[in-house]
C-alpha cells in the first residue's frame, strides 16, 4: 500500500489540472521560490491563448501564467517533445505576454516585469549544465561595467539595473540531472524527472505535492486520462526517436557509399554531410508521417517538423 501512496502525478499534468486551483498555489509557489531564488506569492492564474486546454497538449506543450504579489508575470512551460525554433517561440510568448497587460496609451512604467521557466523534456543543445539562467545586462565595451538606469519610483529617482526591468528566461533540462538530491533545487529536478519525493523533504512545496499530487487519490476518471496522456506523451517521444535514429543510420550509410565512390577523403566528408542533411530530411518526413496516423493536428506537426502544411499534406 506505501508504494501506492507514492506515486505521484506528473508536474505537467499537475498543471494543467491541480495547480490552477487556489487550493493548490503552495506547489506552485514552492516551485518558483526555489528556481526563482526568492520567495514567491501567486495571487490569480491568468488566462490567455497560450494557456487554454485542448487536444493538442498531449502532444505539444503545457503551460501556465501566474501573476504574483510584486505585480509581475511568470509563465511556467513545460515542453514534452522537441520543437523547432524554440527559442524564438518562448522569445514571442513573451513579448505577447508584455503587451497583454499594458493598455494602449499607458507610460511604459506600466511594463510588467516577465519571467519566463521552461520545463524541457527534449535536448535542446550543447551544455553541461542542467538549469540556465538568462538575463538582460548592457556591458561597457571598453570598461566592462554593468550600465545603471535612472527611473522614477514614487516621485523619486532611482538607480535600477536593466535586469530588474528586462525579461528574465530560465532553462530546465530535466533529462540532464543525475545527481543524489541534496538540496531544494536538486529534490524538485528529482520529481520532475523521476516523479519521486522523498517522505521527510523539507524543500519548498514538495510536501504540498505529498498530499496534494498523490495518483491514487484521483478519481477513476481523473486517472483514465492521466494514464491516457502518459501513453500519449511516450508514443510521440518514441515516434521521435525512432525517427531520428532512423535518420542517422541512413545518412551514415549514404556518406559511407558516396565517399566510397569518390575514393578521397573531400568526397567521404561531403557525403557524409550530405548524408546526415537528407537524414535528417527523411527523419523528419517519417515523423510527419506517424503524426498523421495519430491523428495528430496538422499545426503541431509543422512546429514539430518544419514542414509547410503542403508537404504534410502529400504524406
């Protein structure tokens, strides 16, 4: 019966249904405290296009946005498959985020402060590190100093560094941890990646998650669909990685056979090149084409691919 009670949901799921109930703000809170730095209030959960339930975050991504007691805004994602362009897309989410909550005609003190945490469970690139941080400094180009701003507060002026006013961005890549949890931080990177809490944690807003994140406690219902989503989510990640191995292997083998016939090392080098580009070409045609017999919508194949909305057609 003890292996039962610990078995908790994922933080994903946790989101998009537990944690948006008042109730519940403590996980959250305790979340954001520990990868923020800073103690955190939520006081609502905000709504927007990006954070709307539908069929496609099953196969897609899981997000929420939060306003907290200093008046700023935290979007919280959690991304379960790689996507093209990521960067760029977390860059607009934000920017969308910003002019969300400022009227037309208002100063731009009325700039809302965002931060942006996104939860991956995909590789993203290169970095030894499992937890980025990325924030806005404008640097002396020949004195190295960090520029101070002068702004008005309350009929004052102040000296502010533009990392209080830019967005700030966090980067969690949960497959990347593999250390013995220690600390808050590496206790809550241990439940994102292996959905485990220790019985005597003390980190902030795990021992809420003991009791409010519990499977079991679920109604049957409830837990249908969470098992649907989990089945869900590992199909798309093995779909994916099938694909990509697949792709390897075949430009592998195309740059040995080109290289064979050129007989010089330039030929063997450009076919492999070219290899592991068509590879990846037919990688990504083959996940297109196991998306489609998912049933998966078109617009979360192209963002997943790159492929224009024709090409996938075609398939």
């Amino acid at each position: 019966m003890e292996e039962l009670q610990d078995k908790y949901v994922r933080f994903d799921w946790a989101i998009k249904r537990l944690l948006r109930q008042k109730a519940n703000f403590g996980v959250l809170e305790g979340f954001l405290t520990v990868f923020l730095g800073e103690k955190v209030t939520i006081l609502e959960i905000l709504e927007s296009e990006g954070n709307q339930l539908s069929a496609e975050d099953k196969f897609n991504r899981v997000d929420i946005k939060a306003r907290n007691s200093k008046d700023e805004i935290i979007i919280i994602e959690i991304q379960n498959t790689r996507e093209l362009y990521y960067l760029e897309r977390i860059l607009y989410g934000v920017a969308k985020a910003i002019t969300e909550h400022i009227s037309l005609g208002e100063t731009y003190y009325k700039v809302k402060k965002i931060y942006s945490i996104s939860i991956l469970y995909f590789d993203i690139g290169k970095g030894s590190d499992y937890l980025y941080h990325g924030q806005n400094h404008f640097v002396g180009v020949h004195t190295g100093d960090r520029l101070q701003v002068n702004v008005k507060e309350r009929d004052a002026i102040v000296p502010r560094m533009p990392a209080e006013i830019f967005p700030e961005y966090i980067l969690i890549r949960v497959n990347e941890f593999d250390k013995v949890a220690a600390t808050p931080l590496e206790e809550w990177m241990k439940y994102l990646k292996y959905g485990t809490i220790c019985p005597d944690t003390t980190a902030p807003g795990l021992s809420e998650a003991r009791e409010k994140l519990k499977y079991f406690s679920m109604p049957p219902k409830e837990r249908m669909a969470y098992d649907e989503h989990l089945s869900a989510v590992m199909i798309q990640n093995d779909v994916l990685d099938s694909a990509k191995l697949e792709g390897k292997m075949e430009g592998r083998e195309e740059g040995r056979e080109e290289g064979r016939e050129e007989g010089r090392e330039e030929g063997r080098e450009e076919g492999r090149a070219e290899g592991r580009e068509e590879g990846r070409a037919e990688a990504y045609l083959t996940v297109a084409r196991n998306m489609k017999q998912l049933e998966t919508p078109i617009d979360i194949i192209v963002k997943a691919t790159g492929l224009t909305p024709e090409e996938i057609d075609a398939l």
